[in-house]
C-alpha cells in the first residue's frame, strides 16, 4: 500500500505517501533488515513515479500545454522551474531536484517542468534517483528512529508524521523566501 502511494504520489501529491510510509516502517521495524528493503522498494516505487509522469507529460504535450494555459499559477510554476534548472550548475539543478520531493506538490510541479521542457530529461533522471533514494532515507529513517525512541505505536506515528509536517512546511517556506528574494533582487 505505501509503495503504491509513493509511485502514485508523482500524480496525485495529496496522497499521504509519508504517512504510509511511517506506518509501514512502524509495522515492520520489528523484522530484520525490514526497513533497508523498504527504503528500497520506496525509493524504486519514488523513481518510477517520476518516470512514469515525465514520459506522460512528454507525450501529452498539446494537452499539458492546454492545461497550464488554463491555470496560470502552475504555468508559472512551471516555467520558474524550467528556467532555474537551465540556467544552474549540475550541483544546484541537483539540490532543486532533491528539495522538490520536500516540498509539497513541488515532485509533481518538477516533473510537469521537465516533461514540458524541450531539453533532454538524462540528467534529470540521474538527479530523480539520487532524490528518491534521499527522501526514502529520510522518511524510513524518521520512522524508525521514532518506533526505536518511543514504546508505542501511536506516539510514534504522531511525533513521525508531526517531524516530516514540520520539515516539508520548513522547506517550503524556505523555497518561498528565496523565490521572493530573487524576485525583488
């Protein structure tokens, strides 16, 4: 069931991927060498999600084009996305690929951007895999740790999905101010 909220996450960026996640590593935290098969398959599952929307957007092209004509905001998005990853180093092409999977809807936004964009998507999907190993990492980490601190599964659950709240609300701000720095700048 997590995995296929991880993949569908790529989609559908409502769905509480890091909840199941944290839950799955909560049921599981007990059985050896559990979470290291799960950060895996979460990383794979996170990879194909992304894989799977950018070969879509690649061919649904006119209708994409169509879509973003008709919400404004996500065009701009899109576009601030396309033009930051172009006109960065490898290095910082690769930290805003790995930040958008922190970032509410920002794995969605990203591969809508790359999909949308002309230029080929080889290293985008090399930064992709290196993101989708980081945030599963990150998100079974934070499970574990927390079912390891913590003698109940409820109080783990809650300072868990509490953490990975607080982290993605963080990181969001923070993309926030910077985009309005360099704005006014």
């Amino acid at each position: 069931m997590a995995l296929c909220a991880v993949l569908g996450d790529a989609f559908l960026p409502f769905l509480p991927s890091g909840t199941l996640v944290i839950l799955a590593v909560l049921r599981t935290s007990d059985m050896d060498g559990a979470p290291v098969l799960l950060a895996l398959g979460v990383a794979i599952a996170s990879f194909l999600g992304d894989l799977i929307l950018l070969r879509l957007a690649r061919k649904g092209a006119p209708a994409l084009h169509r879509r973003l004509a008709r919400r404004p905001e996500l065009a701009a998005s899109v576009e601030r996305l396309q033009e930051s990853l172009a006109q960065r180093t490898t290095r910082t092409a690769a930290f805003i690929v790995i930040i958008a999977r922190f970032v509410p809807a920002g794995r969605t936004i990203l591969d809508l951007a790359v999909g949308h964009s002309p230029a080929a998507p080889r290293v985008f999907l090399r930064w992709s895999a290196l993101a989708a190993v980081v945030w599963a990492s990150y998100i079974v980490s934070l499970g574990w740790l927390n079912s390891h601190w913590f003698n109940t599964a409820w109080l783990s659950m809650a300072v868990s999905c509490a953490a990975a709240s607080l982290i993605s609300t963080t990181v969001a701000r923070l993309v926030r101010r910077r985009r309005r720095a360099l704005v006014a700048a």
